[in-house]
C-alpha cells in the first residue's frame, strides 16, 4: 500500500500491528532513450509490488540522486552528496520518530551508494531499529538472472529498459562505450557526454518482453523475501 494513498489515521492504525516500511531511492538522470527518471520508476514499482501482498506502506520515492558525470544531460538533476544524506537522515529520523523499526530501503540508482554508509552511521545511534539497504538492481538473484540472459547489461541499455521507452526501432543497435568511461559515473559531464554520446554504457537496448519479464519476477521475489526474513 502506497503511502501516497492512506491518510496519517490510517497508517497509525497500520503501526498497531506493524512496524515495518518501504522506501525506495531513486535518481533524475540520463537513460539513453529511457525516461529522466528509470531509477526512480523502477525503485517505487519494484517497492509497490514487493509490498501488495505483505500489506506493507511504501514511501514515495526520493526522486533526485548523486549523479554529478550526467549533468551535461539536459533533465538530469544531481545531489550534492551531503543533501541526500541528510534527506535520508531526516526521514529515517521521522520514520523512527512514529513508531517504524523495520525498513527496507529499495536502492535503484548506484550513485546513492553514499546512503548506506550513512544507514549503518545511524543503526550504530539508534539501537532496536533494523534496516537493510536493498540495490534491486543487482542484488544476487536479479543479477544472476541478468547474467543467464546477456551478460553485457549495463546503465541505459535493455537491463533497465522495463518501461519500454527505447523503441523496436533500436532492437538491433549495440551501443559501445569508451572502456575509460563505463566505470560509473567517472570523468567530467561534458567529457562524460562527448564520450558515451546517448548515454547507454555499452549492450543492447531492448530484448524480448518475455525476458524482461522474468527479471522482474526475480526482483519482486526477491525484495519481497526481504521484507519478510526479519
């Protein structure tokens, strides 16, 4: 249940019988042919999904990330490191505050890496609160899966392309990237754009909807058993 559709009554009558909570991370960045917002989009629905039938909240993504390399991208918008921990800091300071102990944050973008550093600084503070810090997008089985299907996956190409922005037109297009700058978020952003042109760091683009598919089930099983496996 998405907490962008209960009222404050109903998520206190939620924390008489459960403390535990979703909150997904994500970034405003560019994806090649993809949506600003892939990770941001991909974080909360793999959130939503994991969580419909445990009848856990979900907090709406935190759509702005760390993504410095992007910003000669127009759309993209990048954090400065400190800002998106002490936007972290603050909602797991509210989210304590109310009563939830138990959280899985749903990481869809590499960048915020940062944030778990942070998560365990404030577990250290604040014994008797759990929480684990979940990259959807690499976690052991959807990257295991991945691998089975293509192992040349990586940002912008068809691992991320769920929501089918790149079109068929681009099926048969391999995009090759510079080896210097397929390490993320390395370089400058005009040299970063110069160099990867589109955006996509190196793979196809689009693969079969029955593939994709498969991953998803994988990252929502997985997610799921997190937030059961207290």
């Amino acid at each position: 249940m998405k907490i962008a559709e209960l009222n404050w009554m109903q998520v206190e009558e939620y924390l008489k019988r459960d403390d535990r909570a979703l909150l997904p991370l994500g970034c405003t960045e560019q994806h090649a042919y993809l949506s600003l917002c892939t990770d941001s989009i991909l974080a909360e629905r793999v959130a939503a999904e994991a969580a419909e039938p445990l009848g856990l909240p979900v907090f709406p993504v935190v759509g702005y990330g760390i993504t410095p390399s992007f910003r000669a991208y127009p759309g993209t918008v990048s954090l400065r490191v400190e800002t998106l921990l002490a936007v972290v800091r603050d909602v797991l300071d509210a989210l304590r505050a109310q009563g939830f102990r138990r959280l899985v944050i749903v990481n869809g973008h590499g960048g915020n890496s940062p944030a778990a550093s942070l998560v365990n600084e404030w577990l250290a503070d604040h014994p008797g609160t759990r929480i684990k810090f979940h990259n959807w997008w690499n976690a052991p089985n959807v990257w295991a899966k991945v691998q089975e299907i293509d192992p040349v996956a990586s940002h912008a190409s068809w691992m991320e392309n769920f929501h089918g922005r790149a079109s068929r037109g681009h099926a048969a297009r391999y995009a090759q990237a510079p080896a210097g700058l397929v390490r993320h978020h390395a370089g400058r952003s005009l040299e970063a754009r110069q160099g990867l042109g589109d955006g996509n760091f190196g793979g196809r683009y689009v693969r079969s909807d029955e593939e994709m598919l498969a991953i998803w089930r994988v990252a929502v099983e997985e997610t799921r058993a997190l937030a059961e496996s207290w």
